[in-house]
C-alpha cells in the first residue's frame, strides 16, 4: 500500500474499532448507520468493515443530527440535501470559473 493513498479522502483506512474511537461513539452505532445504509463501509478481504474519512464526515454529521433530536429519517434526509448542496456549490463555482475565463478571452458579450 501506498502512503500516498491515506491523502484519498475515499480509501477505506480506518478499521470500525478505530472509526468508532475518532468519532467518539461505540462500534454499534456504525453498524447501525451500516444496516441503515446511511454509510456503507468497504469490507477487507477478511470481512472487516473499512470507514473511509468522507464516511467518518458522514456518520460524525449523523451523530450530530441524532444529538440534536433528529430521528435516522430526517437525519438521513438532511445529510443528502446537505451533500446536494455541495455538490451545487461546486458546480456553480467551476460554472463561473469557465465563465471567467471566457470574459478574459475575445468571446462576445
């Protein structure tokens, strides 16, 4: 394994012992969010579960959810329209990135 791999925010590092540590919860919890299919962690060729960091975000987000009162429903739901919202940000951001380059150019106005 490359280290260089620890960079992707997508690997699959982080075992359920430790995923559970870094988040501060017990390993059910994420076995929970699994069944659920809130998050759906990679398996090793062993069958361990494998939390990447952009799942840690996911299921960090929904523990803050749950705290906040919010049943798996609705805090699954607000996790997909906040993740709708960022993808849209990023898309408006490339869109007028493009859009300045072509103000730069000799495009017509």
């Amino acid at each position: 394994m490359s280290v260089s791999k620890l960079d992707d925010e997508h690997f699959p590092a982080f075992t359920t012992g430790q995923a559970a540590e870094l988040l501060g919860v017990e390993q059910p919890f994420l076995r929970s969010l699994d069944a659920a299919g809130v998050v759906s962690p990679e398996r090793s060729e062993g069958g361990h579960r494998r939390y990447s960091r952009h799942q840690l975000n996911q299921a960090g987000r929904m523990r803050v959810l749950f705290d906040e009162g919010h049943n798996l429903i609705s805090a699954q739901r607000i996790l997909e329209l906040e993740n709708e919202l960022a993808s849209a940000y990023e898309e408006i951001g490339a869109l007028r990135a493009r859009l300045g380059e072509d103000d730069s150019g000799d495009a017509p106005r």
